[in-house]
C-alpha cells in the first residue's frame, strides 16, 4: 500500500461518520477523472468495523472501516482510457454507485482572486466559451469553506463538469487554459480541481504542522486550538495580543483605546459607512477606526453573562468590553454576535470598544441590525450612542485572529484542502502572492511548505507550477523598495531550490491599473510550458539568473533556460537593470548579448548586488526569442 502521511490519515479521522450518507468522498462523483499510473486511494466514510468493498473497471479491493468511520483502499495503478463506473459498496447493504469516471491526470489549482478569476470576466469571454467543447476536459470546483480543525467532508460535494459551454464559464480562467494548452499536444483525460478564495494569504492555505516548519506561527495556532476547546479564553487571548500589539507601536502610552484613552469625537446616530458621514479624514479612508459606547447596569444586571450584538464591521472587528476581548471576526457581510462570559460586565458604566480594520472600498459599523448588549433574561440594553476615533495610518495594520477566514491560519486549508483527503493529483498550480505583500520577508519559507504539503501522499516528484505577481501599481521613476518586487523573488528563490517546481513569470501581461489583469490565455499557456518542461519535454519557461560577477568597469549576469537568445525591444539598450552597493540602488545602462547582459557601473559605485524589474509595476524591455520576459530578480554580484 502507498505510503500515507498522517496529516492526511489525521484529517480522515477527524470526525465520526454518520450512520447513512454517502460512502465516497465528495470528489468521487459522477465524471470525475481519477490519476493514473500508480496505486489509486479511493476513500470515505461508512459505519464504524463495516467493510467496504470498492470496484473500478476490473479492480476490487476491501476495506474496513475505522473506529471513527473512515476507510481506504488502494486500487491497482490503471492506465489512460475510460469511461467506468465506480462502485462502493459496505457490508450493511449500503452502496455508492459513480458513472463515466475517466482515469487520466488530474491537477489541483488553487490561490486567491487571480486564480479564482472565471472565463467569463476574462479577455474574449464570449467567444472562449462557445468554442468550448472538450469531453476529455473535465472540471470540479470546490466551494468556499474555512474551518477552525480540518474537515473530513466537503460542506457541498463538488461537481464534476465537461469543458462545455455551460461550465467552463464560471470555471478558473487560468486554469482552464492551462489545461486547454496541455490537451492539444495530449489527449489524456485531463480533470481539474479548483480550490481558491479570493483576498486570501498564503497561511489560511497550509497545515499547522507545515506552519510550524514555515516560521513562528505557534502562538497563533495555539490560540486557534484553544478557541476549539475554550472560545472565550480564545478570545480573550486574542484581545491581549491586540493591546500588546498596539502597545508597541505606542511606546509610553499609558493605556490605549480599548480602555477609553485617546481623543474621541461622536459619530453620526446609526453609524453606518464612514465614507459617508462628511468627515474630510474619513472620506477615502483605509485604515482602523475605534469605536466606543458605554452601558450602564445595575449590580443585579452585572452579574451574569450576556451577548453582545454590534451589527455588521466592513471588514474585521476585534471587540472588547471593560478591555477583555470578547470576538474577532472578518467579512463585511456577517453580523457579529459575542459571548460576553460572567465575571466580565460590572455595576455602572461598562465600556464597549471594537475596532474596525478596513482595507479597501468603504468601511464602518453598519447594517440594521440593532445593536444592543443582551443580558442572561433576555433584557436588551441598546448600544445607540457611539464616540470614534481614527487610528493613525503609521501604526500600521494590526495582526489577524488565527480563525480569520482568509488571513488566519489553516483556516483554508481545514476547510477546503483538508477534505480531499489523499485524492491522486498530477500536479499543483498556484496563483496567489497579492495578498501577502505586506510581509513579503515570510513568504519564500510559506511557499517551500505548501508545495512541499501538496505532495505529501503523492509522487515525491509531483510538479507544481507557481505563477508569478503580475505588474501592478504606479509607473516606476527611480529606484525604489518594492513589497511587490520582494514576493516575486520569494516565489522566484522557492521554485529555484525546489527541483520539481516552475516560474510562470506574467510582469510583461499584467495590468498595473488592474490587480486583476483578464489576460489569463498567456498565463495558461505558460502554466502549460511549465508542466511541459517537467514532464521532460524541450521546452524553456523563461530566462532566469545564474550568476553576476564583475568584469572590470561592468557586471556580467549569465542566464539559464533562454530560447536561442536574449533580445531587447525598442532600443539597444536593456532597460530595467540597476546596480546596488550598501547605501542604494541605481539605474545602470546594459546590453544584452546572446544568455547574458552586460550592466555598466556607474561612477563612485562598488556593486554588490544587481536586480532587475525592481518594482510594483516594472518598466523593461528584455525577452528571449521564445517572447519570454526576462523576469524579475535580485541576486548578489562576485568580485
């Protein structure tokens, strides 16, 4: 039996199975394509000690299930072709029958919002969805789901779609493409997963145990697993960690805004969009605002628990009352309602403080929702009269709860990966890097553990494809530090030490006015040349920095994986490099002469490092003759 790794047996045996439902995992559906070529798990849930005898095609194997329920067999590797029926069926009688299942290569894509992007908000939508007509192409989307533990089952059974018409609209653009580029040199059944959500970080899409190799995240996992046994101690964990982070910031601050210090101002009745309420300072405002009221009880009121209802917080709240935190959440959309444990309220005045983090488009407390503190008898005190005061842009932005549903940790993962439990892929493709900008030093550690977690239970060599950031941002005019720049050489140095990974690099076909660029053909397509080139075929992905050495009065950087040459577009001269010694950076002349570029030093400078495309949205003009660009790096230069 293949080796399976205990994160996903973990994840399998996480939850009971119910007495009746189905016995195959949700991703064993009708038209599903399964992997060829090595030994296929099929798995499920059924009743616990019941056998489960599976057949696919000419092969049977048994299983029993597990005292939680879970069980798995491994059927005998089996080559292209199909259809078959897949049929499950337990020793209680119970069955599962799935019909024209294809035995293929299946690839999972997931990301954020440019993996998620569909066909039909992509360039020459109309036309790429009526031409779409590919029964060998099939497709399976996974819905959003976060989750504090790993889940065993999906909260809705994905799918599975034929490349037509009606589906291959609202599928993944990027990675329907790449999947369109690969079926026209191989007619292998191809089968895609998509599991992506847009706005989310890398970290929500990863295991506490590959978070733990990834970096220090212990404190929050472990504030995570605490909300699982103890929500309010969670919570008020939580809390503290918000204070301390503001405190640090605030040097000498005596206390902060969640007990009532800082300069407040009433805000309008009801509330509502702060862009709204005439306040010049809030007017285009992204940034934290806190907010206040107070609600007076007696002794008698005080004593026991309550709830409390705030309403709606575009987009993350951390709440407090009398200092101790009582909830975290995101979405803009969900109506908050806290546990407020006894002990926390007083007699007199107690004070109700949540702050509000909003990083895009409008935010504030909103909604009609009436907000209120609801004690143990049902009485309802309203929360009608509120004081704000806007937090300063240098303080930054505050850390996010563990449970956050796109910016916590495995919050992603628990929900939408943790499901599929050991099902066969071919390979990973992920497009995601927007929204970890912000803490671009973490992020080529984050990267090495996710593709290394997406082959656990697979082929040790499993490829996996990583697009690169596209260009996006303001027209660049002079040498500068760039968050975008750092997490492209993040996702640049991952794939480089990883051996079985490739670059899709994109800075030439973004938009830098559109975070969301809809030229998602090229970037299937170089998704496509990169699982070519593993597979083994002659084809390059784009040329990347070997090595910079000084050569006199210039730098000489040499270039692997170039088509035939490198040339420059609308001038001689390659635009885009520059030189940097200990103080700075500067723009420095170059050419380009067959797989290296030669990089003038300029006057009173000692280089010891070259970089090239520094910058959110990048100006140069150096590809190969393949159309590549030459993609963004930075890397050190040898005496």
């Amino acid at each position: 039996m293949r080796r399976v790794a205990p994160i996903l047996l973990a994840a399998l045996a996480a939850t009971p199975a119910a007495a009746q439902g189905p016995l195959l995992n949700g991703l064993f559906a009708d038209h599903a394509v399964v992997q060829r070529g090595r030994p296929l798990p099929v798995f499920g849930e059924a009743r616990p000690g019941e056998a489960v005898t599976v057949t696919l095609g000419d092969r049977t194997a048994t299983a029993k299930a597990g005292a939680n329920g879970a069980w798995r067999v491994d059927l005998p590797a089996m080559t292209a072709g199909g259809p078959y029926t897949l049929e499950a069926r337990a020793a209680s009688g119970a069955s599962q029958t799935v019909s024209d299942v294809l035995v293929g290569d299946v690839w999972l894509c997931s990301g954020q919002s440019n993996m998620e992007l569909p066909v039909e908000r992509g360039n020459n939508s109309w036309s790429e969805i009526r031409s779409a007509n590919d029964d060998g192409l099939r497709m399976a989307y996974v819905d959003h789901a976060d989750s504090r533990s790993p889940r065993t089952t999906f909260t809705k059974a994905p799918a599975w779609k034929a490349a037509k018409p009606d589906a291959v609209g609202s599928f993944s653009a990027a990675c329907y493409y790449m999947a369109r580029e690969l079926r026209k040199t191989d007619k292998t059944p191809l089968g895609l997963v998509h599991a992506s959500w847009g706005g989310s970080a890398i970290e929500a899409w990863l295991s506490p145990a590959a978070l733990r190799k990834a970096g220090d995240y212990g404190n929050d996992i472990a504030t995570l697993e605490l909300s699982l046994k103890d929500r309010p101690a969670a919570d008020r964990r939580w809390g503290e960690t918000i204070k301390a982070w503001w405190s640090l910031r605030h040097k000498g601050a005596a206390g902060g805004p969640w007990a009532g210090d800082g300069a407040w101002t009433p805000a309008p009745q009801g509330l509502g969009v702060w862009e709204s309420w005439g306040v010049p300072a809030l007017a285009d405002f992204n940034g934290m605002v806190w907010f206040e009221t107070t609600a007076t009880l007696t002794a008698a009121q005080a004593k026991g628990a309550a709830s409390l209802e705030i309403g709606m917080v575009d987009e993350v709240d951390t709440t407090f009352v009398n200092g101790v935190g009582v909830g975290s959440t995101s979405g803009a959309g969900t109506v908050r309602t806290y546990p407020v444990a006894a002990g926390t309220l007083k007699a007199g005045a107690n004070r109700i403080v949540v702050s509000a983090l909003d990083t895009y488009a409008n935010g504030g407390m909103y909604g009609e929702a009436a907000r209120a503190l609801v004690l143990a008898d049902g009485t309802r005190i309203p929360l009608t009269s509120w004081r704000y005061q806007i937090e300063p842009k240098e303080t930054g932005e505050p850390p996010r709860a563990p449970w956050d549903t796109l910016s916590g940790v495995s919050t992603l993962y628990n929900g939408m990966l943790a499901p599929m439990g050991p099902y066969a892929f071919k390979g990973f493709a992920w497009y995601q890097g927007e929204s970890n900008t912000g803490r671009p030093q973490t992020y080529e550690p984050l990267l090495r553990e996710l593709l290394a977690e997406r082959r656990v239970g697979q082929a040790a060599d499993m490829p996996a494809l990583v697009v690169q950031l596209a260009n996006y941002g303001k027209p660049q005019l002079a040498p500068e530090d760039s968050w975008w720049a750092q997490v492209r050489e993040a996702q640049r140095l991952a794939v480089a030490k990883d051996g079985h990974a490739a670059l899709a690099v994109i800075t030439d076909i973004g938009d830098p006015s559109d975070i969301h660029p809809t030229n998602k053909q090229d970037v299937g397509k170089r998704l496509a040349r990169g699982a070519k080139r593993l597979a083994g075929q002659a084809v390059t992905t784009g040329p990347s920095p070997v090595a910079a050495r000084r050569m006199g009065q210039t730098v000489e950087v040499v270039f692997e994986q170039v088509a035939e040459r490198l040339a420059t577009r609308g001038s001689d001269k390659a635009i885009g490099f520059e030189l940097c010694d200990a103080i700075g950076c500067r723009f420095a002349d170059a050419r380009v002469e067959g797989d290296r570029a030669v990089v003038a030093i300029p006057a009173g400078l000692t280089p010891i490092r070259v970089r090239f495309a520094w910058a959110d949205a990048p100006t140069f003009n150096v590809f190969d003759m393949a159309g590549l660009p030459l993609g963004p790096f930075e890397i050190a230069v040898a005496p």
